[in-house]
C-alpha cells in the first residue's frame, strides 16, 4: 500500500464529501469541494511544466488556497515549498536561489518576476494519474543553520503519512468529537501542515487562523466549535490572558502544548481554564516529527518531563547524552545536503531518562537556537546587529524561557560606565532586516566575549555560563 498525502483527501472525498475540510474566517471548503479545487489546481500546474520531482515555492498571505495548491502538488509529484511571506525581501531572495524552484507563486514581492496565485485558476481536472513512490520527498520545509543559511529538510509522503495517521499522530486516543482542530501555527511551518494533515486523516476539519492571537483564535473557537487545539507555551499565554476569561471555550475537548519542556503552572492553567480536557506535551522537530509524548494521566506525577518516546520512530541518547532519533517518520534529508550518517538524526538537544524511560530535557548542544518552534542561527542575528550604537562587542546565544523554550539573548560590552542599549533599540536595529522571532528579547552585558585564542569564534558555552538563570 502507498501513503500517498494526495490520496488522504481523495478517500475523505469519496468517504464524507460534504463534511468541511478546511476553513479561515468565514470561507471554508468541504472535502468535495477541496478535492476538485486540488485536481483544477494540478491540470494548472501541469500546464505549467511542473511535475514530479519539480518544486513550488508557495510564498503566499493567509488564505484557502494553500491547502489546494498543497493537495495539487503531491498529486503531480511536485515538492511543495512554503516560505514566510513575512520574511524580508533579501531572505526571500536567498531562499528561492538556495530552493531553486521550477515555479514561484506569490503574493509578495521578489527581486525577480514571480507568477500571483490566480495563474493556478484552470479547466477540469485532466492531468492524468502520475505514478509516484511515497518514499519520495512531497514538501520543503524551510529552517535555519547555526549561520543563518537556510537549511531545507526534505519529508517524504510516507513519512508525513507516518506522522499524522491516527493512533500515531497527536491524538493518539483518537478525537472526541467531530468539530475539527484549531492549527495555531502558520502554513509555512511544520506545525501547521502536521495539524492539517492529522485533521484530515481524522476525517475532520483544520481550521486555520490568520494569526495565532488571542482574538483570532477565540473567534474560530466560538465560530466553528472545534473539539482540539494546541498552542505552543507562548500561545496558550496569550489565550489564558485574563482578559479572555469569559471566552467561551466549551467545545475544547483536547487542551495540547509542547514543542519543548513545559512549566508544569502553564499545564495547572490549561486544566483550570479549561475543565475535562485532555492535555498532552508533545515534543518534536521537522527533521523527525513527533519525538515523545507526555500524556493526561501522567502530567501530575512527571512534572518537567517531554514524555515516553513515540512510535513509529526509535529514540534515544547518545553517550554525551544527545537526543537521537531513526525511523520511519525521519525526513530524507537536508535539501543539497549529504545524507544523514546511518539515518539518525541528531537533535541538539541534551536529556536524561528517569527509570520509567520518561524523557527530561536539560540542555542544548547546538548553537542553533530553537524559539517557540522556530529555529534561528545565531550568526546571522550577530551580523544583522553589527553597527549597534554604543557597543563593543557582542553575541548571541540561546537562554532558556517557559514561554517559548529559548529565547535570542543579545549579549554585549559597552564601555565602561556605559548604559546598555535596550531590547526595543536593538529590535529597531534589525527590524526589517530580521523576521520578528529571530529578533532578541533579551540583552545582557559582559565584560568580555569569551573567544577561541587562534580563530576568535565565540565560546557560546562559556558565554551562557557568564549569565545569570541561564
């Protein structure tokens, strides 16, 4: 048997037709409806030249028209490639000659010609049945290196299957109720396609926000009634704001969060706020989807930990204590990259087991800084910051945060005396020349960076030892 991703949607077609499959705001599509928009969508990219193994950088704001295309790509065999339209206009530039793409669509500017959405408007379905291997990469998801240069991981429609399917995606006891699930994340990250895909093996709807704000996200919830959410610490912050507290929620049946440890207040929040839901801390990356699992009946007796290790893949620590993980569900790999070494994919991640094989994280071995689900390399924020007034030297590194697991942390010398400049005037700094989650929220001062003697490369260790809850 394939598991093809194209093929979810025409089984859901055939099996619930007119049970909603999609919606933002008010629009929405049903599982009919999406399938014959996916198939007019694959006749124009065929029209186009686009066929298997060929990429679609999809660079596109908020919109309906992203599950289609996505749908239509893995029907022609294309890759799917969906970049930040909030990038700024030189990283959109660098991503599309590091992707190369057979096409670009997009309703932001480029240096160069690129073709707006309406181009996808065609006939009838005609392109024909294109034989494909589901081992094959379906979709491109975009992230950062310790420099800054992006790193594309390759996932296969088996794996991407693998991830979602139930029993052995999020919901691994299954959804109760049928009001579909509320994805938090945009569709340029993996999170957000996960949550499509697993509603869709589900036979239930995604319903997709513009923004993962408070308003935005308490309209879905009393517009359409979903039965699941999950929102990353930070998120669930906003959503838990006081100010929100006569929200109605009721639909909410399953209350998840996760991406990396979790404060065990946010999960007595959660349960507070929400009464009879289920929660469960997910911890998990792009390159290998869903890692391990915390789940309800275990949150009050394993406060801290990121859970068992979660089938289909095999998870464990190497002897400096490095998260490891091989497996069906691993992307290929890095797009213009050598393969990953025996298939293991290394998570820069440092943790420990208790004696019930339950998952602590207590560190990183990477210079890669993970932030609310988003990778960022410290190098490109250092050189997007050079010129910072009033500054000799600086750094960057990650620090821990409950919120969002770390957070970019400037780290500077200024000359004796000196005040230091604050957060808001280095984010001015950067500001369209970084996206918003690669900016820093915090700034510290030293005395000196700590470098290497011959090379001068900062000791990011020994830089996070100089500071303070770090």
């Amino acid at each position: 048997m394939s598991l093809l991703i194209g093929d979810i949607v025409t089984t859901a077609a055939l099996t619930v037709p007119d049970a909603i499959a999609a919606t933002l705001g008010p629009a929405q599509l049903t599982f009919r409806e999406l399938d014959r928009a996916a198939g007019r969508t694959a006749n124009a990219l065929a029209g186009l030249g686009v066929g298997r193994g060929d990429t679609v950088l999809w660079c596109v704001t908020p919109t309906l028209r992203s599950v289609e295309v996505f749908v239509a790509c893995a029907r022609v065999g294309a890759v799917f490639a969906p970049v930040n339209p909030g990038l700024p206009g030189e990283e959109r530039d660098r991503i599309r000659e590091y992707v190369d793409p057979k096409v670009v669509l997009s309703d932001v500017d480029f240096t160069a010609a690129v073709l707006a959405p309406t181009v996808l408007d065609g006939g009838a379905p005609n392109f024909g049945k294109v034989p494909l291997d589901d081992r094959e990469p379906h979709i491109l998801y975009l992230t950062s290196g310790s420099t800054g240069t992006p790193k594309g991981a390759l996932v296969s429609h088996r794996a991407s299957w693998l991830r979602a399917a139930p029993g052995g995606g999020t919901f691994t006891s299954g959804l109760r109720g049928d009001g579909g699930v509320v994805c938090t994340f945009p569709l340029y990250h993996y999170g957000g396609w996960h949550y499509v895909m697993e509603a869709w093996q589900h036979r239930t709807a995604v319903h997709l926000v513009r923004r993962a704000d408070a308003a935005d996200m308490i309209d879905v919830v009393q517009r359409r009634h979903p039965t699941a959410l999950y929102c990353i610490p930070a998120v669930w912050e906003r959503l838990l704001d006081p100010e929100h507290r006569g929200a109605d929620l009721r639909s909410l049946r399953h209350a998840d969060t996760g991406t990396s440890s979790v404060a065990a207040d946010l999960v007595e929040r959660i349960k507070s706020r929400l009464p009879g839901t289920t929660t469960t801390v997910l911890y998990g990356s792009t390159e290998a989807g869903r890692m391990a699992a915390l789940h309800d009946w275990d949150l009050a007796d394993r406060p801290g930990s990121v859970g068992r290790p979660a089938t289909p893949n095999a998870l464990w620590l190497d002897e400096s204590g490095e998260v490891c993980t091989s497996g069906p569900a691993l992307m290929n790999g890095y797009l213009g990259a050598e393969p990953l070494t025996g298939g293991v994919y290394r998570s820069g991640d440092v943790g420990r087991f208790d004696e019930d094989g339950y998952l602590y994280l207590t560190g990183r071995t990477r210079e890669v800084i993970r932030t609310g689900g988003e990778s960022v390399g410290p190098a490109e924020v250092e050189h997007a910051l050079r010129g910072l007034p009033g500054v000799l030297d600086l750094a960057v590194v990650g620090v821990p945060d409950p919120r969002w697991g770390e957070i970019v942390c400037a780290v500077v010398v200024v000359p004796p005396g000196a005040e230091p400049p604050t957060v808001a005037a280095v984010r001015a700094h950067v500001e369209g020349r970084l996206a918003a989650y690669k900016q820093p929220r915090r700034v510290a001062v030293v005395d000196a960076i700590p470098r290497t003697p011959a090379t001068g490369q900062i000791q990011r260790t020994r830089l996070r030892a100089l500071l303070p809850h770090a």
